[in-house]
C-alpha cells in the first residue's frame, strides 16, 4: 500500500498597518482548498487572532467561527505555527482574520502582517492505494 501525497497551497493574508483585521480587504476564498495550518509572522503585535467567515461574500455577514465553548481564539505570538483543525471551516467559504478578542478589544498591528495559511485541495480526501496486481 501506498499513501497519494497531497499538494499544499500557501495563501497569504494581509492585516494592514493600524488594522485589527483583514475586513475591508479581499477575504481568503476556500472554496476550492481548506485551511491545515496558520503560520504568524515573526514581526507580530501580540494579541489573539480570531478567525471570521462566512459562506458567501454577497451577504456581507461574516461571523466569528466558534465551537460549543464559545469563540475560536489563538493565542498568537510571533513566528508560532498553529494546526487547524478542519472541523472549524466546515460551512465557510470565504475567511478573514482578527487581531485581538472581539468580546474584549481588538488590537490594530502597527505594521503591515502577513499571516500565511497552508492550505489543500478542498476534493483531496486521505486516499489509500493498494496495488491489486500482487495480490494472490
């Protein structure tokens, strides 16, 4: 048996100089690919990040992405690489990122972050092949 390997994306995304977030600019379109991991970048003002989505971009209605206990918040730092878990962007088509607690205060970064998300293909399942021409 062996394992298909999987192609990964980088997307950056920019929260700009004297912004707590990415709102306002173009959000990260997952349609076609979903979020794996978040790597923040070594020059970061130090706050939360706290992801933002919505399945369309029409609405303009973006909500902060959640689980049962409550807002989904990193505690981000710089240079700290974070795993996602795929459970969080089920439903979410469209991403922005918040710097700082919205149920607290947000944190403008007093330069231009780029945070980069590594990303697959949103088709790409885990896929075992087995090689049936060996077999007895």
């Amino acid at each position: 048996m062996s394992r298909q390997t999987e192609k990964l994306h980088i997307r950056k995304i920019t929260i700009p100089s004297g912004q707590s977030s990415t709102i306002g600019g173009d959000p990260l379109d997952l349609r076609l690919i979903k979020p794996v991991s978040l790597i923040i970048p070594s020059a970061w003002t130090t706050a939360d990040l706290v992801f933002s989505g919505s399945p369309n971009t029409e609405s303009g209605n973006y909500g902060y992405l959640s689980t049962p206990n409550g807002i989904i918040l990193l505690p981000a730092d710089a240079g700290l690489l974070f795993v996602l878990p795929s459970a969080w962007f089920v439903g979410v088509n469209f991403l922005h990122l918040v710097s700082g607690n919205p149920l607290g205060s947000l944190v403008n970064q007093t330069a231009d972050r780029v945070l980069r998300v590594i990303c697959k293909d949103r088709a790409t399942a885990d896929v075992v092949v087995t090689d049936l021409s060996k077999s007895g």
